[in-house]
DNA sequence: AGTCATTGCGAACACTGTACCCAGTCGTGT
DNA sequence: ACACGACTGGGTACAGTGTTCGCAATGACT
C-alpha cells in the first residue's frame, strides 16, 4: 500500500473528484521552457515559475512531484515541439536531419544537452521521436542492436560538439559578465599561456581562434564532422543498398 | 582601477603579507573532488566542503571567489591526475588512448562530463593535457584547423556517449532511489508503452535491453563507435602515412 | 618594534526546494 | 437535494544553499 509511486506519464491530469486544476502541464512546461530559455536552468525557481503562471509556488506540487519532475516534462515538451523530423530518403539523409534537429534544438534549448541525454524518461515525445529515428534505418539488414548503435553514434557526436560548443556560452553567462569583459578578464592569462613558448600547437589554435574567422565555423566543423561519422556508420550496413546485386 | 579582475591562475596563492594560509588549493581541490565524486557535484556544499577540511564555511572564499572557481579548480586537478595520456605509436592509437582515458576519467568523475567540456577554463593541467593530444596529430600534413576538428570530433563523440551513459545512473541516484525501485516504479509504464503497440522498434530496443546482456555492453559500444569515427577521421589525412610514396 | 595587509570565521542575508496544513470547491453517492 | 469528502490553491514554515560583512588574531615587511 505505497502511496503514489507513479511515473507522471501515468498519473491522470485531472482526479475523477473534486474542483477542476487551473493549470494543465503543457501550460506549465511550456512557462518552464521559456523560462529556463531566457534564464537557464539552474536559474529557474519554483518560485519564479509560479508567479510566471499567476499561481502560488505550493500549488505548482499538485501538477508535479519535484523539480526533477517538472524537468522531465520539459525535456518531452521539447522533443515534442522541436524534434518534429520528417523521415528522409535514406539511412544517411535520415540520420543527418536527425543530427541537424538535434543540435537546432539544443542551441535553442541548452539545457537540453543534459537533460535530454539518455533515454530515461521515455516521455511519450521522446518515446515517438525516437522509434521514428529507430523507422529510418529499419529494413536494412540491420540488427536492433546495430540500429541502436547507429543512432546512440550520432546522438553522441551531436550532443558531445553541442556540449563543447555551448560550454563557453554557458560559462561567460554563469559568470555575469558580458562577452567582452569576460575576453577582457581572460586575456592577460591566455597571452602569458601563449608567450610561455610551453604550448605551441594549443598556442596555434589561440592565435587561430583569433583571427577573424567564419562567423558559422562552428557550424561547418559540426558538418564536417558528422559526414565522418556517417561515413564510419555506413561500414555497419550488410552491403550497397543500391543496385540489387 | 577595478578591484581584483584576474583569472584564477594568475591569481597568487600566497600574499606577500599577512599570515601563511592554512589550506593550499591542491587540498580544497582535492576534498572537493572526492566529495563530489561520492555525493554528486549538486550536492557538493560549501559548507559540507569546509567542515570536510576543517574550518569555517566562509574561509574558502579567501581561496576562491565562487563555487564556480572552486569548480574550474576541481576540474583542472583532475585533469592532471586522472589524463596522464602517453604519446601512442600513430595518430590512430594515440586518439584511441586519448578517448578511452577520457572516457575512464569520466567514468570516476561524473560530473566532469559536463565540467569539462570546451576550453573554457585554461587551468595549466588541462592545456597540458591539450598540448599533448595536439601533438599527437603534428607532423602528418594537416593543419592546425583540421587537427582541431580532429580532437573535438574524438571528445565529442566520446563525451556524448559517456553523457548517454551516465544519463540514466544520475537519474537513478538523484531520485534517491536504489536501482531495484526505480526499475519497479518504471516497469508498468514501459510495459504499457511497449503493449500500445505504437512503439515498434523501441519495443524490441527495450525487450533487447532487458534479456540478460554483457555487462560490458555500453564499453563495447564506445569501442565500435569509437572505431567508426577513427575511420571517418581518417579521410582527413592528405594521404597513407605508411610507406613512402 | 610597529604597521597593517591578510587570514579565519561567526553571523546574517536573500534565496532555494519542499512539507504541512487549512480553507474553499465541486463531483459523486445516497 | 443534500451532504460527504476528495481534491485544489496557497500561506507559512523549515532546513538548506551561496555569498557578504565585519572583526579579532596573526605574522611578514619596513
């Protein structure tokens, strides 16, 4: 006789008694997800999300069971309103859309870069997204087990560049600084880095860096390197798709 | 004239004047790691941490100007303990090494998957650590961009495969509860999922995961995985490095 | 020997997530 | 039609957080 020990994505919205809820949980994971956008995670309250909604932070435990909780509906809202792919021609068209959605979605969503990671908390947008990534490369010859390998490959690419990539974003902001004071903070340490003569490569890529370069090169090296790993995955399928024997 | 605008690393760890401080930056970094690597970083307290060391909560502050410093330290220890690389025979086996100690080091310090992620944070461990990976790929005709490309593609997928891995352990424990009660709390959900019938693929990925499998299956799959990109990478070369022409 | 920058740190501040309790609401069973 | 009682909203409270302030004690320099 445990009390309610239910994944939420099993738990009604609504009790069959009593005075009907005044929030539904798209509304307050939609709320959450602009919040934790324009602030980041870490810097979303209960508190901050409750008077967003108009309602007492207490209430917010009636739709929810903790924090953690309100992540994982988050995190499926998410999947759900910015996952939306369209199956592609074939396994290599399929997994580079898969790639390119993924990672415009977590650089409008960064916080998703970790809480996405896994399949956890299989929500049902997750869950549909992920067989319908899983749909792409069936029918292959593939195993299940290779197909899983496939996608967790360029999953793990996408999320590890999109991780890297976010990385300094995500710190100039946690320290308050702008972008140009935070360069300006960094750069006496980083010139002694480079004029110790201790690091030439990593003092090559400083000085690269710096040059005016590419304002989307983190793009392009994204590009780049998916193609390599889709040109690794493609020693996974049983032969040439094309051109029956 | 703005106060003390310097980076940590220039940052002297002894005045001039005044009495000698009784902790050095070595120590605090130390007991914070394993505090951190025992209870989750989140649950790493500056309190916790003070009482760990044996003085007042407000001390550290003279060793550090925030925990997100104290975590830049944190993050640099371990990158000189725990990614002692050695130099590899070919560019092949020394990414290889340099994914598989990477992957060890997150491995025992969960946290540093997120942590350590991009350059952010300069400490002298982790440019060493850079340097060394860098050198790894010098002198086979590719550029200083491409040899980047290179390392970030390997931390990428390597970071992005630890990040899925450890997706699930962090959930489990920031539930606070054991992995036996997790499983039964999520079991009738999954059960349902797969009974719906919607979820074809997914289903015979969740069956597949449940039959009794090696335990070593997630190592297995970075090794594949990693493999593959090594594959992918080496397109970037201008041409076989083995026997001249 | 004296100056005074520096250290350690108790106390306090503004927060946080969340448990508890009570008043008010409304679907349901009689 | 009515009353029961499960339910919702939410004020208050609690234990905990990172961080600041002020002050006494220390000890390296002039």
């Amino acid at each position: 006789m445990t009390s309610v020990p239910e994944v939420i994505w099993n738990r009604p919205a609504r009790a069959s008694r009593g005075p009907a809820p005044s929030l539904t949980r798209q509304e307050i994971a939609a709320a959450a997800v602009r919040l934790a956008d324009a602030e980041g995670l870490e810097d979303l309250s209960m508190r901050g999300l409750a008077a967003d909604l108009g309602v007492g932070a207490a209430s917010l435990y009636r739709y929810v069971e903790s924090k953690d909780e309100l992540i994982e509906l988050m995190a499926d809202a998410v999947m759900g309103s910015d996952m939306r792919i369209r199956a592609g021609r074939d396994w290599r068209s399929h997994l580079r859309s898969y790639a390119r959605a993924l990672r415009a979605m977590i650089q409008k969503h960064p916080w998703m870069v970790v809480e996405g990671a896994g399949r956890t908390s299989l929500g049902p947008n997750t869950a549909a997204t992920f067989e319908r990534v899983l749909r792409g490369l069936d029918g292959l010859g593939v195993g299940i087990d290779d197909m899983l390998t496939m996608v967790e490959t360029v999953d793990a690419f996408t999320r590890g560049r999109a991780l890297e990539e976010i990385g300094d974003r995500d710190a100039i902001r946690r320290s308050g600084l702008d972008n140009d004071a935070w360069m300006r903070q960094q750069a006496p340490y980083v010139r002694e880095l480079v004029e110790s003569g201790r690091y030439p490569l990593l003092s090559r890529v400083i000085i690269d860096a710096e040059a005016p370069h590419d304002p989307d090169r983190l793009e392009t090296a994204f590009r780049r390197g998916l193609e390599l790993v889709l040109d690794g995955l493609a020693s996974m399928l049983p032969e040439r798709p094309n051109r029956a024997s």
